[in-house]
C-alpha cells in the first residue's frame, strides 16, 4: 500500500491505475484516527472497486473557530496499519497547504439542505465538508464514493452536490456501524471520558425508543422530540444540541409523521459532540 501526499502524485497514480485496466476506482474519504465504520466503507470499496484510495485529512475549513480542530483525535501510523488490513491501495494524507493553496478562494455551498440540523448548530461547516470534498473527487477522479450513514445530513448534501455539479461519481452511503452497547463508531468517541463513554448510548437508546413509539402510533413529532430529550435526562453529561424529526428530502422538520422520517440528534456529551440518526417509516 502505498502513501502519497501529493494531488499531482495522487492523480498520476489514479491515471496511471486506469492506464493499466483499472476500471472502477473507490474513494473513502475520512479524517483518520480510524475505526470499524471506516474500515467497513473501504472493505465494501475494496469488493466493488480496482483500485480503492482513502483520504485522510483532517480538514480544518469545515471547522468552526471554537471547535476541536486541534484536539480532534490524529495517529497516522496506526491508520495506515489498519488502512492496509482492509484492503486499501492508496492512503492519500495531504498537509493542509497541499490542499488549499495559499489565495484559496473557491467554494462550494449547498443550499437547503445545509440550513438545518447540522448545519445550523455548525455554520460553515458543511461550506468546508463540500469544497474538500469536491476537491477529493477532482484529484482522485472516483466512480463510486463511500460514506457512512451516521452522517445522513453529510451523505444528502454530497449526493445533492455530485448532481448539481455533474461530478461522475456514485455516492454510496453504507450502515452505521455501532458498538456492542448501540454507541455509533465516531472518532470523537476516543474523546470521551469514561462516565461519558458510559452514559453516551443513552442516545441511541431514545431514538430506538421513539422509533418504537412511532411504531405504536405516535405521530406528533413534537411528542417524539419530547421523549427523546426526557430520556436523555438519564445521562447527566449529556446536553442536547438538537433532537429532530426531519423530512428524509429536504431535512426540514415535519408537522406529521406521516411517511419515512429521519430522527436525528446532536447531544454533547462533557466537551464532546456527537451525532447519530434513525431511519423510520411509521407501519402503514
Ligand atoms: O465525514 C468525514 O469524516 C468528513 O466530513 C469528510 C467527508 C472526510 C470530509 O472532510
């Protein structure tokens, strides 16, 4: 497996893949400090794709000024390690100037979808997420791009803007890896101490349960949002930044849930925040 840090070089290796039949080329983007969710997306790349790339960067545009830019977990020997377990050919880990030239001043912005959830609670956020991303495709030139579905708001707005900007690329979006107690993989767990770590599936665990509270009939998503939050009052570290019942189209919150819903929440736990959604259809 080879590690490369340069766009040129990147590219040169992506052409020259091709070059010598490579027909399909997989890309995993990631920001490291890699877990089982990860490795999942590239296993999946590596039984679709001929030649599978995964990015690690953490990129510092969809960051806000008060965010864990800094702090955010980093250790790229043991990814790398981990990276050549599951199959990947490529490691592509660019420094930031490599990345954004000095004089950056392009980017790209979703509209609408990036209003809400996510996106309100982290304005520029998704700005960053689009444009590195963007970038991601026009230097590794991927046919298929994988994400994990604990980013559902991430994963709409990429598919949205690979079609607004006829980028040749399937956005594939795989299951939310979870561990043994129902805590979404993220890396950002590795942030959390231990009484937070305990009390973290506690979010989890109040989607499922208004998830069963829907498939009993409930369809005020004002009621929903209401218990979810209550529940969370189980776990003393938690703080909720948002618990939504959104439209699975335009992610805009619903009156009624009358068709496939996404509940979806951000709850601190200590200084660390963390995300994790379910995919619901009331029973007919
Ligand atoms: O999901 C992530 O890890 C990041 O947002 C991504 C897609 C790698 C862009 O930096």
């Amino acid at each position: 497996m080879r590690v490369i840090t340069t766009k040129t070089e990147m590219r040169d290796q992506v052409r020259g893949a091709r070059g010598s039949g490579a027909a399909a080329v997989g890309l995993v983007p990631t920001m490291g400090y890699l877990h089982e969710g990860h490795l999942s997306l590239a296993r999946r790349a590596r039984s679709e794709c001929d030649l599978v790339v995964m990015s690690i960067f953490v990129n510092p545009t969809q960051f806000g000024a008060q965010e864990d830019l800094e702090s955010y977990p980093r250790d790229l020997e043991r990814d790398v390690a981990m990276a050549d377990q599951a199959g990947v050919d490529v490691v592509f880990h660019p420094s930031a100037t490599e990345m954004y030239a000095p004089g950056h001043a392009t980017w790209v912005d979703v509209e609408g979808l990036t209003d809400h959830l996510c996106g309100a609670s982290r304005p520029g956020h998704f700005r960053g997420v689009t444009t590195v991303v963007s970038k991601l495709f026009a230097v590794c030139e991927p046919d298929r791009a994988y994400f994990g579905g604990k980013d559902a708001q991430q994963s709409l707005v990429i598919r949205r803007m690979a079609l607004d900007l006829d980028q040749a690329v399937e956005v594939i979006v795989c299951a939310t890896v979870r561990e043994p107690d129902g805590l979404a993989m993220s890396s950002r767990n590795a942030r959390l101490t231990s009484a937070e770590r305990a009390q973290a599936p506690a979010m989890y665990r109040a989607l499922l349960e208004a998830e069963g509270s829907i498939g009993d009939g409930e369809r005020d998503p004002h009621v929903i949002r209401a218990a979810v939050i209550g529940r969370l009052a189980d776990a003393p570290s938690a703080s909720v930044d948002y618990v939504e019942v959104v439209s699975t189209s335009d992610l805009r919150p619903v009156d009624r849930i009358d068709g496939e819903v996404l509940l979806a929440a951000a709850i601190r736990f200590g200084a660390t925040r963390l995300i994790d959604n379910l995919l619901v259809s009331p029973p007919d």
